[in-house]
DNA sequence: TAAAAAATATGACAAATGTCATATTTTGGG
DNA sequence: CCCAAAATATGACATTTGTCATATTTTTTA
C-alpha cells in the first residue's frame, strides 16, 4: 500500500480525490489536508510516501511547499497538481525536486499511474507540461551545486539590480556593463557588491550561474 | 496518417521497429535510414511529421541530428531514443527542441502514444528519464544569449579540463577547484587561461554561463 | 522649498583572476 | 633504462573584481 497525503485548499475536490484514491486498490490516503502547515503536520503523523500537491493555495503555495517538505523529508515523492497555465510556478517546483507534474484535468489511471511511478523512484510529467519543460526550461537551482539563494530576497530586486544581473549573466565585465547601462563602473561594483551580499553569494561568476539557472540570461 | 521517419544505425531494430509501426494503423513510416545525412535526404523526399531518432550512432549522433533536423525544420517533430545509462546526451538534445525522450526499451503503445502526442504539440518523457531531467537538468543554450563555442572544440577538452570546468560551473573559487581536484592553485589557473583560450571566452564568469548551459554544472 | 531618501560616483584598497615564461615531475613508449 | 611528451608546478605580473567609507547628485516628499 502506497500512503498518500493530499494537499489542496479545494474541500471538495479534495474529499472526492481521496475517495477516489482510496478505492483504487494499492493507495491508502492517509491525509487530506487544505494547506502546507496542516500537511506538515500530517507528515508528522502518518509519514505518507507520495503527496499530492495543488498549486495554487492562499498561505504557502505548492512551489514553497514542496521545498519545504523535500527539505525536511527528502524521502517523500511530491506531484504536483496544476492547471493548464500556471507556468511560473512549474520549474519552481520541478527545481526542489517535485517528482512530478500532471494537469488537473488527467484521468484517474494517469493519476494512480503517477502516483505508483513516483513512488518507485521515477516522474511523470504531463505531455503537455513536458513540452513547456523543454521549451522554457532554462534551469534549477538544485541545492546540489552549491548555489541557493532565497526567494523572497530575490524578489525584491529592483530594475537596475536585474540589470546588472543579466548583464553579468550574458558575460558582461563591469566595463561593459558600464557602458550599457550608462553608470560609472565604480557604480557597477557598488551594485554587484550590493546585490551578492542580498543575495549571499560570493562572486560574479556564481551570480552568473544562478541567474543562467533562473534563465535570466535573455534580452527582452 | 502520421508520417514518421525512423533514424537508427542499427539495420535489424530500425526495420522490425518500421514494420511494427506500420501496422499499428495511424502511422506511416516514409523511412528507416541508418544515419543523419541520409535522414536529411529522406526528410527532403518525405516531409515526415515525426522523427524518431536513436542518440548512439556513428558519424552525427541524435543531438547533433536533432539540432540540425529541428534547425532547418522547425516544424518537424524529433523523438530521440535512448538506452538507460545515455545521461551526457539527455540535455543537448532537449536543448536542440526534441519532443521527447524514450527509452529503447519502453512498450509499442508508449511509442506509438508518444509519437501521436509530439504529432499534436506536446512531449513524451519516459518516467524514468523525466526524474533525471528533473534533477540534473540545468539549462538551455539558447543561442539568442551571445556566448557560442564551437562544439569540435569543445568536444576535446580532456578529463582535468571538464572537472574544472564543471568546477567553476558550479561556482568554486581557484582555491576551491585547487582543494578539491588535487592541484596546486597556479595549475588551475593555468588550466583555466588555457581552457578560456581554446573556447575563445574571456573569463570563469563566460565559461560559467556556457557551462551551465550545457548542464555541466552537475556531480557524476 | 527644505529636508530626507535614493541613486550615482569616487578613490583607496585587498583579494582573486588570468597570462606568461619557465621549471619540475610523472609517465609511456622504444 | 632513457627519452620525449605530458602533466604539474612556480613566480612574477597586470588586470579585474569586490569592499568600504565617503562624497555628490537627483528625486521624493513633507
């Protein structure tokens, strides 16, 4: 029996999804619960193999989510669930590890067929969502290569700052971006310097691999 | 009727594979060549909608084909087969705008499903593969970003080389790679200014970002 | 308009980086 | 074993980069 735990502010949908997973045989919905701190604390409790993770949820989203709960539980298989375009939120996801990605609207067998991949250590990605993959993935920040910036500081980054970073994410030296962006260079430096210490990073070349990651590196 | 093109330099899996196809009711195969070049003189005759190109071959491999093929048709639809342990190659090709990736061993159905789904739009993934996209994946090069080495090039780059390579991709200082790969401070850097001269790049930042874009920002 | 806040600039400095010429060491044929 | 090629190392050097304290200018706002 796979445990599964739900995650997904929808009551109903919810509810009838775990009925419906509990009465196809192998799945044992162990929990179903309306958002990330409840999950948590049905993790504590019922330790489920798979979670099924909506994306969209007032609180934490499944993007956060996701890195939280693979952060603590890195053991635990995560699909997430989504509607059709909801791109910002998918490489978030797949970036903390999500085993996998399926539309809302998939059929039951697809669902339980994800479920029993995930669980057996693979992914399952919709072909729809897949092809987005492949055509906008520009990259993960995966905890593995070192390079981990927060979020939240990474959002308020003002206009100049993502400036500078897709500059020096397009191999720019402070010269060049200099003469870009019309500031001095010791301006430029004041920037970099600025920005690598929001950021917590240590140079221009990891700066440069995070912002690649991101897919920053793109004029437009 | 779906026209497809099988590419694979292994006569006896490319014919059996043709005829299965074949008789499998909506899908035409227009032809079975064992090679790129001849692949582009088939597609000039045939105008397939859907390729099905192996990654292992002599002379051009898959990714190299998938970037010529979907270079001068867009249009046409590329699903590269591969064999389990083929990880080098995963990323190049989706890069190059496969629509899928699957492996040789997967079912008749599986194919012939994920040729249909690359016929309406969309991208098949092996769940096996889709888990390592997930986790190693690292980034697209899109040409559209300036950085551009020429791929002979960098084709013979040697084991140190890529290690350091793959060092800096993943943001470690000269005193870092030093630690870690076993080299006093000043061979890296020799080894650097060498690599950057081949690859004609300036800086650790360029080679970063090309690298990264390559997917060589991963361990193993 | 005056004060406060922001954006931009400067210069000094230390550290890291890249280049180069030149050793030294290791290794694989012959 | 010897030699030549390769891998590795060293030191000197110029340049770039990052940090910091401190201006100067521009913009906002009270």
């Amino acid at each position: 029996m796979i445990k599964v735990l739900i995650v997904d502010d929808q009551e109903l949908f919810r509810e009838s999804l775990g009925i419906i997973l509990q009465s196809s045989g192998d799945i044992d919905v162990t929990g179903s619960v309306c958002c990330v701190d409840d999950a948590l604390q049905s993790i504590a409790e019922n330790k489920p193999d798979v979670i099924l993770m909506d994306i969209r949820m007032p609180g934490k989203d499944g993007v956060e989510g996701t890195r939280v709960i693979k952060n603590k539980y890195p053991e635990i298989k995560v699909i997430v669930l989504t509607t059709f375009d909801d791109d910002e939120y998918v490489y978030g996801a797949l970036k903390y590890g999500a085993s996998g990605y399926l539309l809302k609207g998939c059929s039951l067998s697809e669902l339980t067929d994800a479920v029993q991949i995930a669980y057996g250590g693979g992914a399952m990605i919709n072909p729809e969502i897949a092809s987005k993959v492949i055509s906008q993935f520009s990259a993960m920040a995966n905890s593995s290569n070192g390079i981990y910036v927060d979020e939240r500081v990474a959002k308020d980054l003002n206009e100049n700052e993502r400036k500078i970073i897709m500059a020096i994410a397009r191999g720019l030296s402070n010269k060049e971006i200099s003469g870009t962006l019309f500031l001095s260079e010791g301006t430029v430096r004041n920037y970099i310097s600025s920005i690598l210490m929001k950021l917590n990073l240590r140079d221009r070349t990891q700066l440069a691999i995070w912002a690649v990651q991101k897919g920053m590196n793109h004029k437009r």
